[in-house]
C-alpha cells in the first residue's frame, strides 16, 4: 500500500510521512514515560524523567524506526547504505556549513564561555547530549532527506526544474515540521526557527542529492545541533532546546540568506548532471 501511495501520490505520502513521524514520536514517547512510571523503580525512572536530552534521545529513536519503516516498505533502505561520492568527498562538497558550524563550535566553547554561574554537568550527562544530537540527525535525515527529498526527486525527476522542486518543497516541510515545537517555545521563536530550518532543509536537500551520502547530512545536521545547544549540553542552568529557541529574534534571519547562497552554489546548472549519478535507485528507475 505504501508503495503505490508513494509511486501514485508522492506529495501526500510525504505529507503523511511527516505527520505519522510527529504522531509517533509523540505518542511512542508519552508510552514509554508511562511504562517507566508503571515498571521501573523509583531510582532508575527519576534520571529519565528529569533529564531533557534522555527524553530527547528516545523521542528520536522512536522517529527514526518510524522512517527506516517507511523505507523498509517502500523498497528504499538502500537509501541508508549508498556510499555516492562516499563520507569524507562528501564533506567536501558540504565543506560551507562544515566550516561555519566549526567556527560557531569553536565561538561558543572557547570564546563565549560558560554563561555566570552554569555548573558543569556530569560525564554521561554530556555523553546523553551528544547521543541525542545524533539520533536528531538521524531520524530527521533519514526521514526528510532518505524519504521526503528522495521521493520528490524521483517523481520530478534529474532535470534542473526537477531537481530545485524537489529541494524546495522538502525544505518546506523540513521547516513546517519545526512547528511542533510550539507546544514548548515562544509563538515568534519558532515561527523564525521554521524559516531558517526550511532554508537549511534546503541546503541538505542539496548535499544529499549531490553526494548520494545520506550520513554526510546526518553528519552535518548533528553537527550544527551541537554547535547550536553545546551550552545547555555541557552546563545546568542554561535551558534546554525550548529556551533556546524561544529567544530567536528576526536578526536571525539572516541565517535564510546564508543557507540559500550555497545551495544555488551546489545547485548551479553544470552540476545538476550529477546528480542521477549518486542518487540511489533514481538512475535505475528512470
């Protein structure tokens, strides 16, 4: 069924895509902390209901079974072992957000600093942060990128118009499904959050295509969440992802600019006959 929804209907599929995501998440999560209440002892369920990236971290997990189901049954898990230009080439051609996200790392830990009185966090509390950025990335390029963008390129097709409706169109969703996170943040911060997560929807949706690598963008997407939260990863008192976002202000926007460059960078016309050549599967079928 999923099959010829995709093949018969791409743009519901992948609009249902991103809501069965968002639901599951949600739901699987709310499941879980009731188990936990339910079965666990006390000194074991305290530390997970209390730590935010714990949470985070499992929430995730849930979204990334939710897309590896959906590629499982629409025939597309190669999408998860095709090796395109291959990680550290790929790189190369992600080297633009590479290079900035390692000069706001290295801003915020060695130059910005711990904010007045933030207190370290304990090892694996620090561990849990950067396990959680990881499964972010993860389950939100496996779902946005393996079956969203890739099921947009695929029905459009590897010609320029194709290629730029398929990336423009995953960065829209990319940056609607950010809208959850009004049931958290302030209305303002995340309304500016969803427009610079749609242009850097739009900047994977780039890389992907032009590098066939999904762990390239899963990569960079980890990356960027690092470099963004590494704060509140590594120090109490500082708030987590709802704090931060909350305090997103329209200076920020400038940030759609800054992605948007590079994209039609990677996506200028004596490129774009690249792309069919590391997309997986789009070469065979087309």
């Amino acid at each position: 069924m999923l099959k010829r929804l995709r093949g018969n209907h791409p743009y519901l599929y992948c609009l249902l895509s991103v809501i069965l995501f968002m639901a599951c998440m949600a739901l699987g999560l709310n499941l879980f902390a009731f188990l936990m209440a339910l079965l666990a002892p006390e000194g074991v369920i305290r530390p997970f209901m209390t730590e935010e990236y714990l949470l985070q971290a499992v929430n995730d997990l849930i979204g990334f079974l939710v897309a590896l189901v959906l590629l499982w049954r629409t025939g597309r898990m190669r999408v998860l072992t095709h090796r395109g230009t291959g990680f550290l080439d790929g790189l190369l051609v992600g080297m633009f957000p590479f290079v900035m996200l390692s000069l706001s790392l290295s801003l915020n830990v060695g130059i910005v600093g711990p904010p007045e009185g933030a207190v370290p966090k304990a090892a694996w509390r620090v561990v849990v942060f950067l396990i959680t950025m990881f499964l972010i990335g993860l389950a939100e390029e496996a779902l946005f990128r393996g079956v969203i963008a890739q099921t947009l390129l695929e029905h459009f097709g590897s010609d320029r118009a194709g290629v730029w409706k398929a990336v423009v169109l995953s960065g829209v969703l990319f940056g609607a499904g950010h809208m959850v996170n009004l049931l958290g943040s302030a209305t303002l911060g995340v309304l500016i959050q969803c427009c610079i997560t749609m242009a850097l929807g739009m900047l994977y949706g780039a890389i992907y295509f032009r590098t066939g690598n999904l762990w390239v963008v899963v990569f960079l997407h980890m990356f960027q969440d690092v470099a963004a939260l590494i704060q509140s990863g590594l120090y109490d008192g500082v708030g987590g992802v709802s704090e931060v976002v909350s305090t997103y202000d329209p200076s920020m926007l400038i940030s759609v600019l800054i992605y948007l460059i590079p994209t039609a960078f990677l996506l200028r016309k004596t490129r774009i006959p690249e792309i069919p050549l590391f997309s997986p599967y789009f070469s065979e079928e087309k």
